[in-house]
C-alpha cells in the first residue's frame, strides 16, 4: 500500500496542487475514511489528521510479525523503529535518525527533559503552552521541582518575542515554548532569538513542534534548539501514541542524563548483562526508557512517508490558499476570522465567547470543527473541497445569527 502513496504523488506532478488534481490522485489513498465518514464535512484536521488505507495495512505488517514470530519480531519491530526515527528526523531537519527518541506523548518528552536535573531549574514558558505541557509543568512547579515564570499574551492575545526574551533574563535552565500556540494559531515570531537567549542565560530550549511539523519546512538543526518534543497526531495522520522526542547532537555524548531511562537504554538490552552503573547505549538509544509502544511506529508510517513524498512546501501552500478561501467565505458572510497569513499555522480562528456552542452546532449538522477556549478552529486540508468551505461558512454564519 505504501507504494500506491508514493505512485500518487509521482502522478502530481511537479506543479502547485490543485483540487482536482488531489481529487484524482490523492483522495482515493483515503478511501476507506471516506467510506466510514460518510458525507460529513471534517474541518477538525488540526486536532485528529484523517488516516490513509495503507495505516491499517501498516499496523498489521506489526501484528503480523508478532503472530508469526512472537519474541522473534524485535527483528522486525526495531528496524521500523529506527525507520521511523529517520523519516521524523529528515522531516524535522535533525542531522541523523538517532536525535529522535519515540515517545507515546510529547509530555513524556518534556519530563524526559525535565528529569535531567538534579536541582531545582528555572524554567520560562508561555502561559499558550497545550495542555499536555502545561500541566506537567504546573504540577512540578506545585510540587517544587522547578521555579516556573509564564509569560503572558499581550492584550490582543498575540505572544511577543520580546517578552519571552524578558522573562529568560540573564538566567534561565529551562525554556518552553510552541512554535505556533495551539489555540490561536499565531506562528511564534523570531524563533532564534528565544533560542539564542536561553542559550545566553546558560539554558537550553525546548520547542514544541506539535502544531508546526507538516504545517511549516522546519530545520531544527540550523534553529540549534536543545529539544523538541511533538508527535503524529495532527497533521501527520499518524494518530495517539505516535511522538517523539529531538535532542540536539551535543547532548547525545553521555554528558546529559534523564531520569526517565529503562532496559532499552542499555548498550545491549537483550544480553540481560546488569553493570552498576548501568552502561548506556551510545548517543539517541541511550534516551529509549523501558519497553517501548511498538505498534504507533507501524501506524505512523503512511502518514509520514505521505507527508515526505508530497513536501511540506506544497502541502503549505495548498494549506494558505485554502485558508484564505474560508476566510473571505466567511467575511462575505459578516464573520471576521483569522488565517491564511504565514505568521498563522493551518487553521482558521473565529473568535467569539459562543465558539463552544457553535462547534456544536455546526457537528449537528455534520460539519466538524472544534473549540479552545473563545476560539472556533476550522482546519481545511487536502481532502475539503472549496464546496465544503462554502458551506461550511454559510452553516456558521447562520448559526452565528
């Protein structure tokens, strides 16, 4: 099945796409959703990417290796590790596939980190970090396992540089921040420069990369973040489970340790040999924990050999074109929204303090978007046609009335 991704992409050319084109040769890579979704208008990319046919042939290449060769399936199951540990890190940018470390959430990434230091670490971040963050952070800050300092949205709900850079001051351990804020939308502005000053403070910095990987080319190399934690739940088509955690080559010498390690760690887990101290694999593997989740390396696969093949560049542009066409659909119709901008991710925002009743509304009818907080999110991709959009804002504006 992976090969009809790669048959598909070759068939569009080297052109802009369009949505006949995808219609024709994309779309029918996703039959078996369509078939189960029916006629409903998904506008909710942003939080659950729609699965291709071949991620269930994908997960069942896993279960059938454990069928036919029970503890003999490591074989199999560690090269499409180390497989998917290559494709996150050519999307990612990292220089070599043992910069990732799969993760089965982007929180276990961040402790992963967290649990590096022996003191109590200042750590700054942003009060728009996702929830998956936020709450670890929070909790060891309740607990004093770090001094935490959050930076607040300015009045027009926009994160400024400069205020991040503010509170990193001239000394921080530990800096978090999203690449693009998970609410909003809004695509942090100046990136280096946060990096540049936490490394200035003697810190490091972790990027999330959840609502910008497959969103906007990324090269987290010439960033020289220490960190990102994200995952394939989104844009990937990946689904739960599928994450990861980058740590930059410099700290893949032995001189940073975690907490978080297990049997998989070891120079050579399947020797059973118990050293004290243990005797770490060298570089990425000596970051694995215990027995790692097996079976979301399988189910990331198509999504992220779909996402290498087409290009992140294309897949942008089609993202902005569509965004703007829902956009002014919904101007037409008396709505302000926000999107289609490159200092946005990929979905629209209408602001309003209804938007949770209105997702509602609009899922009544069959048209799916979500909210966060006073932010309806609607998220076109490959797959929405300009006939969705249309309809979709016209559902909206006559909800919204």
């Amino acid at each position: 099945m992976t090969d009809r991704i790669d048959a598909a992409v070759a068939a569009l050319g080297p052109g802009e796409l369009t949505e006949s084109v995808l219609a024709r040769h994309v779309a029918p890579l996703f039959a078996r959703h369509k078939l189960a979704y029916g006629e409903r208008i998904y506008l909710a990319n942003h939080s659950l990417g729609r699965p291709l046919d071949a991620t269930a042939d994908d997960v069942r290449e896993g279960l059938d290796a454990w069928y036919a060769e029970q503890g003999g399936a490591w074989d199999a199951w560690s090269a499409a590790m180390t497989a998917y540990r290559e494709r996150v890190a050519a999307l990612l940018g990292a220089p070599r596939g043992d910069c990732i470390v799969p993760k089965t959430s982007a929180g276990q990434g961040l402790r992963a980190v967290l649990n590096t230091y022996d003191g109590v670490p200042r750590v700054v971040a942003t009060r728009g970090e996702f929830d998956s963050l936020d709450v670890i952070l929070r909790e060891y800050a309740r607990r004093g396992r770090i001094a935490l300092t959050l930076v607040d949205a300015r009045a027009d709900g926009r994160y400024d540089t400069a205020d991040v850079v503010a509170a990193i001051g001239a000394r921080a351990d530990l800096v978090v921040v999203s690449e693009i804020v998970f609410n909003t939308g809004q695509r942090l502005a100046d990136l280096p420069a946060i990096v540049a000053a936490a490394h200035a403070a003697g810190g490091r910095a972790l990027v999330d990369v959840y609502h910008s990987l497959g969103v906007v080319e990324s090269d987290i190399a010439a960033l020289d973040a220490d960190f990102a934690v994200g995952g394939g739940y989104k844009y990937l088509r990946g689904g739960p489970g599928a994450c990861f955690l980058y740590l930059h080559p410099r700290h893949l010498d032995g001189g940073l340790r975690s907490l978080d390690t297990g049997w998989f760690a070891k120079a050579s887990p399947f020797d059973y040999a118990r050293p004290d101290p243990p005797r770490y694999a060298p570089g990425g593997d000596g970051w694995l924990e215990s027995t790692p989740a097996v079976l979301p390396i399988y189910q990331a696969r198509a999504g992220l050999r779909f996402t290498l093949a087409i290009g992140v560049a294309r897949l942008r542009a089609y993202s902005l074109a569509c965004q703007r066409r829902l956009v002014a659909a919904l101007a037409a119709r008396g709505i302000a929204a926000q999107g289609g901008t490159e200092d946005r991710g990929a979905f629209v925002v209408v602001e309003d303090s209804r938007a949770g009743e209105w997702a509602e509304r609009l899922r009544e009818q069959g048209i799916v978007t979500d909210a966060r907080g006073p932010c309806l999110r609607l998220c076109p991709d490959i797959l929405n046609t300009e006939d969705e959009l249309v309809r979709a804002a016209a559902a909206l504006a006559a909800i919204a009335r």
